[in-house]
C-alpha cells in the first residue's frame, strides 16, 4: 500500500493510526548532536536572511558605519518609500501573473494528473513519457521560440502572455508530481464515490482535491517559488517599465539606487516577504493538519 | 423487494482477453443473504463489482426485480456497497461520510441528520460523529463502513470480504452484528468471502465459484452435505474432505487400501462405472478407529505419516498405498504412534462417489435422503 498517512487513513483497515514517517532516532545521534548540527545549519541558512532583515530598516548611511550591527532605529518609513518608488507596481504585476498561473497550473495539472493516474485509454501512458520528456530539457531552450510565438500572437510584452508562458513551463512537473500521488490513492475510495451517487466531475472536486491536498500544497509552494522568482523569461518577454515584475524590477531599481544599499535591501524584502507568507500557508505539515487529522 | 438475476453473466477483460467470469446463473431472492464463496481469484470480486455497476458485463444479462441494469450507472441501481479496505473518505468525519451518499439524491438535511444520527446509534458510533477516520480502530472504521451502507437504505447491500482485516475475536462479533442488520432490515444482500467459516454462518444460501463458474449453488448445510462435485467437496469442510481413487467392483470401491460397500447408490446408478475408476470421498470426522456396528462398513489400510493432536480433537494423516495422504480426525483420547499400521472404519452413509473424470458427484439413490437426514440428526445434536 502507500507510505502516506493520509491516503491511509480510512484505507488501511485494522492497524492503529500512526505516522510511518516517525521513527526513533538512531541512538548514536545523541539529542546534543542533533541540536548543535540544527543550531549551526540554521544560522547558516538563516543569517543572511536576517541580515538583510536588518538592513531592509537601516539607512545606507547606518550600514556602511556598522554593516552588521542590529538596528537602533526601526526605519519602517523605507519600506513606505520603497513601494511608492515603483514597487508596488513591480508587486501588483507579479502577483497577478504568479497568482494567475498558479491558480491555472493547479487545477489543469490536478485534472491532467487525475486523468493520468486513474483513467485507462489508449496514449495514457505516451502523454505522461511526453511531459516527463519535457521535464528533463531546460526551458531555456524554448525561450527563443516562445519570443516568436508570443509576438506572432501579440502577446509579447504583456502580463497575460507572460502568465501563459510560466503554465506552461510549470505544468509538466506539477503534473508528474501530483499523478505519482493521485496514482497512490486507493481505487476502492472512487468506487465508493461512485456507489454514493457521485460522478467523474464530482469525485474529483470532492475527492481527488482534497486527499490529494498534500501533494497540491507542495506543487502550489513550489510553482508559486519558482515563477516568483523567475527572472529570465521575465527579462526577455516583458520590455514596459509599468508591466515588470518584481525580480525585473529589483534589477532596475538596483541600477537606479546602485549606491542605496539600505533601499535595496528594503525592496528585495518587499518581494521575498510573500514566499515566506506562501510557505507558511501552504506548507504539506499544516494542510495534512487541516485535512486528516492525521498529527496527534 | 429487489431480486437480484444474473443470467449467463460473463467478464472477460479486454478484447479476447481472459474470460474471468463465465456463464454465471444465480438469482438470488428478496431479503436473501447470499454469500458467494470461492478461493482468491475466482471471479467472486468481479462478479461483485458487476452487479454494483462498478465494472462493465462483458455477456449476459444482470436485472433487478425484473429491469435490466446491465447499463444502468452504479448510482441509479440503489445499491449500496461495503469494501474490504472499507474505503472512507479520509478528508471527512464520519458523520460526514456516512452523510455523503445522502447529499447527492435530494433528501432535505433534516431527513439526512435524522438518518445518520439514526444509523449511528444502531451501530455504536455516536461518540465517534465527529472523528476523522484516521483516529478510528479498525472494527469502528468497519462499522462506520456498514454504517455509510446503511444510511441510504438501500435495495440491495454488497459486501466483498468485509471482515477479512479485523482480528479473530471482532471478526465474530462484526459477523453477527451484520446478520442483525440482515434481520432486522429484510434487505437483500449479496456477501463476497473466501471463509467457509463465514459462508456457513452467515448465508442463507452459498453460491460456490471455481474458476470463474458456479460450482454449486445451495444451503449451507446442503452444500456441505450434498456436495456436487470435488472441489465443493474439498472446499467445504476443515480439513477439506478425503478424495481417494477407486475402481468400482461390483457394489463396492476398492483399491489395494480401501474396501468400501456402497450401499447408498442403486445398482443402476453405479452401472455406467462398472469396473472403471471412480473417486470415492469420506470427510475426516466420519473416520474412525474402531469398527461401528452395522453393515456395509467401509475400510482404509495405511500408515500414519503425522499426528497433530489438538487438544480437542487429534488429527492423523494417513499414507494410503501409493501417494494417496487422507486425514482422520480422531477422538483427542486415541493413542497412535507415528509409522504405524492402521486401519479406519466408516459407515456407509459417510461415502461420497464422484466421476473420476469430470468430478461431478454421482447421486446416491431418492431413499438415501433419508440416511442423510439420519446422519444431520446425529451429527447436528
Ligand atoms: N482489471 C483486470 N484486468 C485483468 N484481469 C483482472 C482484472 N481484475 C481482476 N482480474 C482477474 O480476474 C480474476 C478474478 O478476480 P477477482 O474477481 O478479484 O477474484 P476474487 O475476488 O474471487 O479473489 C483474477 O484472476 C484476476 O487476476
Ligand atoms: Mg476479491
């Protein structure tokens, strides 16, 4: 059977529930040890971030004198500063694009990988090697071709057009991601579904969607990571100043305030805040929570 | 009232693919508990999932009281239907998935509350409403199971294995708790297991399959005591009844080991065996180590190979010449050693005669009827 404790859980019959992801720590790694090599890892990952927390709040006058130094004044006033200096702008036009695709990504790859995982018909299993296929090139590969398209389509230079490009750049790993969990959950629940009155459509919303949800949140952090920080097809399909995104954008205010090291800090802030409020949102642990009741 | 008709079902998967369901023949009536049984992989399961709707009829005809559901979706043939995995929803509480089959036919909330909290309290499950299944054991996940089946009051219930993941001592308890729902709702139901156990417990009739065939349809007792060929012979029964090569000789079947009179048949049944093979079969329990009064007494001549005393009971295989092992199963306070010569008795009503070739029982003679009600007495006290 699966090795998720969700799929498992009105599934696996007789056995007390328990998460099989929990086993005890091998002894030799004392509590100590553990907490030490965290401790350090934490710092390692973390103290960049913190830094530039730091500075986001500290003029550029204040970092030169002390570039490490916690900040004696909270400088709120430059993230007010930051916005209205075209970050706003920036951060309108990303989450528009990123919000849209992903939304789109999710629930055509979600159909796709059910459709995959759970219907037999002839070129099933050639479309999946298709989109795998896909997977293995580096997108940048089509980035000239997609140049073309877009203008022959008069979508260069536009929000919606960018949009198209990162869904379909995001699809084919979403859809390999969710068919391989889809794959898992037991037939006997669809049957079910059916016996209970309920059709292809319905069982999907009412079945697929949420015991899948584990898997949907990891590809909705991860789509949601990878285009808000996509820099490349942004670069090359977005020219308008009013229509960049904020990894563009950064770039550009960065040539604008190349010396103001304490605005820069503030703006990449500004576009790094939202990851972590995603992550947060959707991280697999908390939605496991919120749907099996799995974690005691 | 639902009578379930399967007329000449057949499933075969794929085009000239195997046939795994073949020219299957059984009705089973209103408010009957049929149990069809069969080893793993004969088509029990197939032809479970035919009649909920859950797998196409690749021949023949399925009807409900007297309508022809071989295209009716599974959601409009009133059907309920409990998995062997039970198959809850995980994502929802019980109350919600016992609700669930309700939502989509109409039925007013009120109604829908009224009948959960109804069934929940028929089946234990109130303190459990509002649980995810994931906190649940295994025998609530099985009542909460039978629970969503019940729900929707339906014509027809299916079951496939539905016990076969609970421990030995729930399996009991869930085993009469589902014959008092039998009773007490009058529904047909339609029950899969590879327990004879559970078959000649729980059924009124049993429908035997092999090999995707019907082997025998009939009574537990009736299946158990008329068995119509070799394999509901030795399918029924633990252990599985003994099957020896014989030729008929005369009135008798004899091998080099075994001399039994078989006074059960008439002359003309035997005739068409005249000195050819024929099977003949004794269950264990009818074997014994001293000779019973009467005539017609049947013998066995052999060597025990193993003894396994039970506690209750003792069971002793025996080497008959040749390859042939049967097992006796003997009183716990009988003394044999290993190795040693043997010989065992049974009465004339214990012997079954089978074609040695198609395996097909030979009826005894109509009278003969009246030595098995004999032996049901004696044996039924
Ligand atoms: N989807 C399928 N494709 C091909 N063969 C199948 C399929 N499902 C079941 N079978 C075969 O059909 C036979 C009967 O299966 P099943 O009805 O599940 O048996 P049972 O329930 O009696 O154990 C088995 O031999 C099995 O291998
Ligand atoms: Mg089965």
């Amino acid at each position: 059977m699966s090795q998720s404790a969700v799929l498992d859980a009105g599934l696996r019959p007789g056995t007390e529930p328990q998460d099989p992801a929990r086993r005890p720590l091998p002894r030799f790694f004392g509590k100590g040890v553990l907490a030490v090599v965290l401790g350090l890892y934490t710092i390692y990952t973390l103290g960049p971030f913190l830094w530039l927390a730091t500075m986001s709040v500290r003029t550029t006058a204040e970092i030169s004198a002390a570039p490490y130094a916690w900040p004696t004044v909270f400088r709120w006033e430059q993230y007010r500063t930051a916005w209205e200096s075209g970050f706003a702008v920036y951060f309108w036009n990303s989450a528009i694009v990123v919000v849209g695709a992903v939304v789109v990504v999710t629930l055509i790859g979600a159909a796709a990988a059910h459709a995959l995982a759970r219907y037999r018909f002839r070129g099933n299993r050639l479309i999946y090697s298709i989109l795998f296929s896909s997977i293995i090139f580096p997108p940048q590969i089509t980035l000239i071709s997609l140049y073309q398209i877009l203008v022959d389509y008069n979508l260069y230079n536009s929000l919606f057009g960018l949009a198209l490009v990162y869904i379909s750049l995001q699809l084919p790993l979403t859809v390999y991601l969710l068919e391989g969990f889809f794959a898992r959950i037991p037939q006997d629940l669809f049957d079910a579904a059916k016996m209970d009155g309920y059709g292809d459509l319905e069982i999907f919303w009412r079945i697929v969607l949420p015991v899948g949800m584990p898997a949907i949140a990891t590809t909705l952090i991860l789509n949601f990571i990878q285009l808000w920080n996509e820099f490349l097809f942004a670069v090359v399909l977005i020219t308008d100043p009013d229509k960049r995104t904020l990894p563009i954008g950064i770039r550009a205010f960065m040539g604008d305030h190349f010396q103001d090291i304490g605005m820069i800090a503030t703006g990449v802030m500004v576009s790094v805040i939202p990851v972590i409020i995603a992550y947060v949102f959707f991280s697999e642990k908390l939605i496991r929570g919120m749907t099996a009741g799995a974690i005691k | 009232m639902a009578v379930v008709r399967l007329d000449k079902i057949v499933k075969r998967y794929g085009m000239g693919g195997p046939v795994v369901v073949e020219d299957v023949d059984l009705t089973i009536e209103d408010g009957e508990f049929m149990v069809l049984l069969g080893p793993s992989g004969c088509g029990k399961s197939t032809t479970l999932r035919m009649i909920a709707g859950l797998e196409t009829i690749s021949g023949g005809t399925l009807s409900i009281d007297g309508r022809v559901v071989n295209d009716v979706p599974a959601k409009d043939r009133d059907i309920a239907m409990v998995f062997q995995s039970y198959a809850l929803y995980p994502h929802m509480s019980v109350a919600e998935n016992l609700a669930f089959g309700l939502r989509r036919r109409a039925i007013p909330n009120a109604e829908i509350d009224r009948r959960v909290k109804a069934v929940a309290e028929i089946l234990g499950l109130v303190p459990l409403l509002a649980r995810r299944p994931a906190a649940l054991s295994g025998g609530q996940r099985q009542r909460v199971a039978l629970g969503r089946a019940m729900v929707r009051e339906p014509q027809v219930f299916l079951f496939d294995e539905p016990l076969s993941n609970l421990d030995a001592a729930l399996r009991v308890n869930t085993r009469s708790e589902i014959i008092k729902q039998h009773n007490r709702l009058g529904s047909t139901m339609i029950y899969v297991t590879h327990d004879q156990v559970e078959a000649m417990t729980m059924g009124t009739r049993i429908c035997v399959m092999n090999a995707g065939k019907v082997a025998q349809i009939g009574a537990p007792l009736e299946v158990y005591w008329q068995p119509a060929n070799t394999f509901v012979a030795r399918f029924l029964g633990a252990p599985p009844m003994n099957l020896m090569a014989t030729t008929l000789d005369g009135a008798r079947a004899r091998s080099m080991a075994v001399d039994a009179p078989l006074s059960r048949w008439s002359e003309a049944a035997l005739v068409p065996y005249a000195g050819r093979r024929i099977t003949l079969g004794v269950r264990a329990e009818d074997l014994s180590l001293e000779r019973p009064a009467g005539a017609g007494i049947g013998k066995l001549r052999g060597r025990t190979v193993a003894v396994e005393p039970l506690g209750a009971e003792t069971l002793v295989l025996v080497a008959l010449d040749g390859e042939t092992e049967i097992t006796a199963r003997l009183p716990r306070q009988v003394m044999v050693a290993l190795d040693q010569e043997l010989e065992l008795f049974f009465r004339p009503e214990a012997a079954y005669l089978f074609d040695a070739e198609s395996g097909l029982a030979i009826a005894p003679r109509e009278d003969a009827a009246a030595v098995i009600g004999a032996a049901v007495q004696r044996r039924a006290h």
